[in-house]
C-alpha cells in the first residue's frame, strides 16, 4: 500500500479527490495549504504528491521547489492538479520536477491511470 497526498484549498475538491481515489486503496492523507502540505510531506513520507497550484500559505509551485530540493524526497511523484490550464502553467510545473500536470475539472478514470502510472502499478 502506498501513501498519497492530496494538497488542495477547496474542501469539496478534496473530497471528491479521496473518493475518486478511494478504489485504489491506498492511504490518503490530505492538505488544506502549501505550509500544511510540507508539514504533511514530512510527517507522512507520500510516495506520490497531488498538487494544487493555487494554495494559500505557499503555492503549488513554491512546495514543489522544496520538495524536490530535499533528499529524502527523492523519488517522490508529483502531480499537478490545477484550474490553471495555460500551456506555460503546465510548462512551468513539469520544469520544477512534476511528474505529471492533469487540469481540472479531471477525469476520474486520467487521474487514477496517471497515479497508478506513477507508481508502477
């Protein structure tokens, strides 16, 4: 069994997300902020990260920057889960070290293949 974080402001998305992700049977542990986030990473080790870009207390961006600068999370996924659907918002994303950029609203059946995908399932 695997660890997943899902990192998202919005308590609705949130749930929709751990309920999608449900059928996969992993833990989910969740974030309501970037700061939140971090300290999650920390205490929980995930081995894979859903990221929400626009977070108060430290954008999806700033934390993915930190995680990827931090040894023990190297081989740590992430995955950007975002309104923001520009081609230079995925760009930018996949060039901090994201392992995948999925905009939203998603497609639950894209997510749970993308995380599956990801972590060699």
């Amino acid at each position: 069994m695997k660890t997943i974080l899902v990192a998202e402001d919005d308590s609705v998305t949130r749930m929709l997300i751990e309920k999608a992700l449900a059928p996969l049977g992993h833990t989910i542990v969740t974030a309501e902020n970037g700061k939140e986030a971090l300290e999650q990473a920390e205490r929980h080790h995930p081995d894979l990260v859903l990221l929400d870009v626009l977070m108060p207390q430290g954008h999806g961006y700033s934390v993915c920057r930190t995680l990827r600068e931090r040894p023990e999370f190297t081989g740590l996924k992430i995955v950007f889960l975002s309104s923001k659907a520009y081609q230079a918002d995925r760009n930018q994303g996949m060039a901090l070290g994201a392992d995948a950029f999925i905009t939203k609203p998603f497609n639950v059946n894209e997510l749970r293949s993308t995380i599956s995908t990801l972590l060699g399932e």
